[in-house]
C-alpha cells in the first residue's frame, strides 16, 4: 500500500499564490552555481501539491498509486512540471525588469493552457462557478491545471501583475505577492532573507 513519505522535503509557501509558490520550488533560483532542484522526483512533485492544498492526502495517495504502474508517464509528467515552473519563473522575472518574456515561455504557458481548458469544463455552485475535470479518473498531472490557472489570473489582471516582487537576497530569486499596503515587502521571508540582509548590514556597519 502507498503512504506518504514523511522524509520527503518539506516546502516553504511564501509566495501568495500558487504559480508563485510553484516557481520557488528550487533553492537560489537565480544563481545557476547554488540553485538546488525541489522537484527531484514524482513523489516531490506530488507532495508539494498536497503541502500546497491542490490535493488532499487520499487524492495524493491515489495518485502515487498510479505512478507506480506508469513510471514513464511520471517521469514525462515532473518534466513537464519543471519546463512549465521554469517558463512561469522567467516569465515574471523579465517582467519585474520591465521586459518582455521569450516567446518560447509564452509558447509553453500557452501550450499548457490549452491543455488544462480541453480536460475542464465549467460547473454552477451555490455561488460561483468552478472548474473540474471532465472525467473523474486521476491524471498523473492533475496538478498543472490550478497552477496554470493561477499564473493567467496574475498575467491578466495589471492590479495584481504590479503586486508580484522577487526577494532582494540575491540570489534567492524567489517570487512573492506582496500584499503589504504600501507596497514595502522586500524578501521572501524575514526569517531567512531578511534576517540575512540585516546581520550583513550590521556586520558592515561594525566594521
């Protein structure tokens, strides 16, 4: 029987949002000497999604079922995920510098986008509708839909675009919605970065 692998990384989701914490997936995003790949396998994949709240632990567990009868499929399907986490990741980093994405990021944020609508339909609540899966079978990249979602609800609404920052410990590179009032966060968290920044501060002002 398939549990949970309770060894398996333990993601930090200080993004915002979920295309954001998607993104941060990789450790030292913007250094190409310290960057360490999260996602190093399926099961990471998987449990990322359940720590991120796509899944629950029996979807989780059921889809880790799956992937043990197709390995192969797994496999396409976390490098699917990372080409899609890195297209979303220079996406909005080049537009955090005012410049326009490559056009093969867009191409694979779009390709992905038409994948999600062709398996989704639209469905009435009590007061909203919502998208499901149009068969109720697992599918070994169920995850990729709400993180697509989740990327185009930011591309296409300027008032959260402008929300979006990367933190300032370079070379973090990690993505976050800033939600503070005035605009002021400057790290991916306090605790890390920003502790960071400040014992570098007074290490130099001491000096």
């Amino acid at each position: 029987m398939t549990v949970i692998n309770k060894e398996v990384h333990k993601h930090e989701l200080v993004g915002g949002r979920l295309c954001l914490d998607f993104a941060n997936t990789v450790s030292w995003h913007d250094s190409s000497e310290k960057s360490r790949e999260l996602l190093t396998s399926y099961e990471r994949l998987v449990n990322w999604s359940l720590q991120a709240n796509i899944f629950n632990k029996q979807q989780s567990l059921l889809l880790l079922e799956k992937a043990k009868s197709q390995p192969a499929k797994a496999k396409e399907v976390l490098q699917q995920a990372i080409d899609l986490r890195e297209s979303i990741f220079r996406i909005f980093s080049l537009i955090l510098k005012h410049e326009t994405p490559a056009s093969k990021d867009l191409s694979t944020l779009n390709e992905a986008l038409g994948n999600v609508y062709r398996v989704m339909r639209l469905v009435p609540g009590e007061n909203k509708f919502s998208l499901e899966l149009l068969n109720g079978e697992e599918m070994l990249d169920e995850m990729l839909p709400p993180i697509v979602q989740s990327a185009i609800d930011i591309l296409t609404s300027e008032k959260e675009l402008r929300r979006v920052k990367k933190c300032e410990g370079d070379p973090c590179g990690w993505l976050f919605f800033d939600t503070s009032r005035n605009r002021s966060r400057r790290w991916c968290s306090m605790a890390d970065c920003g502790n960071r920044a400040k014992a570098k501060r007074f290490y130099h002002n001491k000096k």
